[in-house]
C-alpha cells in the first residue's frame, strides 16, 4: 500500500515517520471532533487500513495513525484517508 | 459522611453529592459547586488566555473545592480546507433552500456575520495550547469530552490530577479504563449533543461491569434531570450522574430568558436527533429549522463543517433578536423536568432530597 500521507506542514508536530508494526493492520476509528466556532461536537465512525505513518503532536506525544482503504466512513466523507487518533484506534485483526 | 448518596465519587472529589454540572456558564459550575456538588466547565470554544481567566473567576469563588475543565480533543482530522474552499464547496441549491427557511419563517440577518474563518476545523496546535492552560493551572479535574485522553494520562497524574473520559460505546470505555482513567462517563443515546447510539439504561451497567476490579470510577450520563434518575443510576452500578439539560434554565443560566422559557416548555419528543444542523448527528431541541430540512423538499444534509455553515446565520439571527419560535440547543431527553427557572442550589436540593425519598422507601419496604 502506498502512502497517503502528505508531508507535516504543522508546527505542532513534534515527530512523524512510518511505524512498520502499524503498516496494513485494519482498525476502526471512534471519530469526531469540536464543531469549530460552536460549543458542539460530533462524532463520526471510520473503517480501513492503517498506512503505518504517524504523527506525534505535543511533549505527551500525541500520536496519530492515517488511515486509507475506508470501509466505513461518514456519508458525503469526501477524503480517501483520515488521521485517527491512537487512543481512539481499534485494531480489527488482533 | 455515609449514605446511599455517598460513593466512590464523593471520595475522590471531597465532595457532599455525587451529582456533576457539566455547564458552558461559570455562575452555574460555582453554584452547584458550594451547593455540594462537582461543576465541570466547557470550555472546547474559548481560547487559552479566556481559560485561564475562567479558572482564575471560579477559583476566587469556591474557596478551594475542586472543579473541572472540559475540552473537546478532535479523535479524527481529515485534510483542511481553507474558508473559501469550503464556502464554494455547498452547492447553489442549499443555499437557495437556506434562503427560503429564512424567508418563510422572515428570520432576521444576524447582528454580526458569523466568523467563518473560525470554520475551518479545530486543529491540534490549539487543542494542544489549551491543554497547556489546563496542566500550568493544575485544575483538578480535566474532562475529555469526545476524544480519548489516554496520551495525556501520565502528565496529568503526575501534576496530581484527575482524568475523565466520555464514551459513548463500551469499547471506549475498555481503552480509558485499561489506559487509567480515573472516571468513566457512560453517555447514553437520551443525552443532549453528540451522544451515541446506546441507550443510558443499557451503557451504564455495561462500563460499570468493564470498570469493576479497576479504580476507575462510572458516572451516568443522559437524560438524567431528577432524583429517580440519579437513584437509578446509583442502582446500575454508576458512582454518580453527569448533568447538562438540567442546569439551562437555571436561575443562574446565561442563557438567554426566551431561550430558556422554550427549553421549560419543551417535552422529550421536542428534542431531535438530526445531523440537520452541523452535519453530525447530535440531540438539539426541535425548531424550524428541524422541520424543514426532514420536509420532502430538503435537499441533501452537506457533510461537516459545510451544513454548520450553512445553519450559522439562521442560528446567529435567531439569538440575536430573541425569536423564541426559532432557536434551538443541545438538550437531552431528561428536558421535560426542566420545567421552572430554579437556582443551581435547589436544583440539587430537590434532586438530593428526591433521591432519598426512593432509597428511604425501598428501605421500608
């Protein structure tokens, strides 16, 4: 599988790279985030194959893993990839 | 201090009741905190310097009890867009239907056009810079209230806090447990915003059994605006309730008096699970805007952030000039016993007193 992941522009990158234990293993993703502007949030559900990239944000690190190849993805989702936080990850095939 | 009332929430907070405000509205966190109970604040839309102002007003009024901060940490991120990207993405038709609502229902222009320059998404470099506020202030308690907060579990326990999570399915809650969590909130399907799809009376005995043996401790959340709530909640299993719809009409509220006279007169079928508001799914209170886009004529709902911005200025301009017939707000199903503007003290008062009044007749039974 080729990578998605387009080269970190954000300062808030602390590290990124390709974890190769990560590379082809499905997963789900629990999804969603603030509504920017509002006091709302919302929740979306992701499906697919982790691309083994990551990204690190912050000291703690905050990791984040791309995930392409989506067989579940919100209606109208118009990406071919999303990066899922870690700690909101589901490995499938464990 | 014993009682059915006092848990293993009470413990970890020194706290008389285990009853939690999760409110946007500072008044509200200080007065159910010195009436007893825990406030946890949100403050997902407000920026760091704003959170520390926050935390500073409320600590100079609770002389010393804990409270909390809740943010929104983003679980998943596709690629930004800028504004003008986005804006050209809603096709000419929903603008067309947008404009028919507002003529139909003659809503007025908001006072200020809605900052969509704030629209884009929510980035981790902002997430990130209002965590640091939360950690350099040491506040008791941070609350996730979407993401999961396993990455920050170590820095925060290290400077002495506290970590909650809200879930809203049961795998959820198994990560934050096993991660260490400090407290579960179960969110079930009744409860106002982005709630799940479970049920309350069905997640809450589910994380309470994923959580037992753990020193992870379950609160209730959804729907829960009485004292059999918070009775049945202690029942299933939970250490406590989470509390949002209750606090709205609070005396202390500042939420605007005709939207808080529309939240009283509102019953639990008034509230709408819908993504017709910001494109995802989540439990507002029904209004006009409800209505037309479940009408045959609606097109199709846009995928966020598109279909929020789209809704901004019919919401902006109905809190604007006050038109109770037309505003809406996150409310859970519990809403129909919110019914009179009571201040946060007899608010918990009456859910307390209501409590026992249940665990006393089953005693007598």
């Amino acid at each position: 599988m080729s990578s998605t992941a387009s080269q970190p522009t954000d300062a808030g990158i602390s590290g990124f790279g390709v974890d190769p234990a990560m590379k082809g293993r499905r997963a789900e993703c629990d999804g969603g985030q603030h509504i920017a502007g509002t006091k709302l949030s919302g929740r979306q559900d992701f499906a697919g194959t982790l691309t083994g990239d990551y990204r690190d944000y912050g000291p703690y690190p905050w990791r984040w893993y791309l995930m392409a190849e989506l067989t579940v993805k919100p209606a109208g989702y118009q990406f071919e990839a999303v990066w899922c936080d870690s700690g909101s990850l589901v490995l499938s095939d464990e | 201090m014993s009682g059915p009332l006092h848990t293993q929430l009470c413990d970890k907070l020194g706290i008389e009741y285990p009853v939690v405000a999760f409110t946007h509205c500072k008044d509200v966190a200080v007065a159910v905190i010195n009436a007893g109970g825990f406030a946890v604040l949100g403050e997902a839309m407000h920026t760091p310097d704003q959170i520390a102002a926050d935390i500073k007003w409320i600590r100079d009024r609770i002389g010393g009890k804990p409270f909390g901060i809740d943010l929104v940490l983003p679980a998943s991120v596709p690629e930004e867009k800028t504004v003008e990207e986005l804006l050209a993405m809603i096709p000419r038709t929903h603008w067309d239907f947008e404009q028919k609502i507002k003529d139909k229902y003659e809503v007025p222009a908001p006072k200020e056009v809605p900052n969509l320059h704030q629209w884009g998404g929510l980035d981790h470099k902002r997430a990130l810079a209002q965590l640091d506020v939360v950690f350099d202030e040491r506040v008791p308690v941070f609350a996730s209230g979407l993401g999961s907060p396993q990455f920050l579990l170590d820095r925060a326990h290290q400077l002495g806090m506290q970590v909650w999570g809200l879930v809203g399915k049961p795998r959820q809650a198994k990560k934050q447990v096993d991660a260490g969590t400090d407290v579960i909130i179960a969110q079930g399907y009744d409860a106002a915003g982005h709630t799940g799809n479970i049920g309350t009376f069905s997640i809450v005995p589910q994380v309470v059994d994923i959580a037992r043996g753990s020193k992870t401790a379950v609160i209730a959340a959804g729907g829960v605006t009485t004292g059999r709530h918070l009775a049945a909640a202690l029942a299933l299993g939970a250490a406590g309730v989470w509390t949002g719809s209750l606090w709205l009409a609070s005396r202390e509220s500042d939420v605007n008096l005709q939207l808080k006279e529309r939240l009283i007169e509102c019953e639990t079928d008034d509230t709408m699970y819908s993504n017709c508001i910001s494109g995802y799914t989540m439990r507002t209170t029904r209004c006009p805007w409800h209505d037309e886009w479940n009408s045959d004529a609606a097109p199709e709902v846009l995928k966020p952030p598109l279909q929020m911005m789209l809704s901004a200025n019919y919401i902006q301009g109905s809190l604007d000039y006050q038109r109770k017939d037309l505003m809406t707000e996150a409310a859970g199903q519990g809403i129909h016993y919110v019914t009179e503007m009571k201040p946060a003290r007899q608010i918990i008062s009456d859910l307390v007193d209501e409590a026992f009044d249940v665990f006393d007749r089953f005693a007598a039974d």
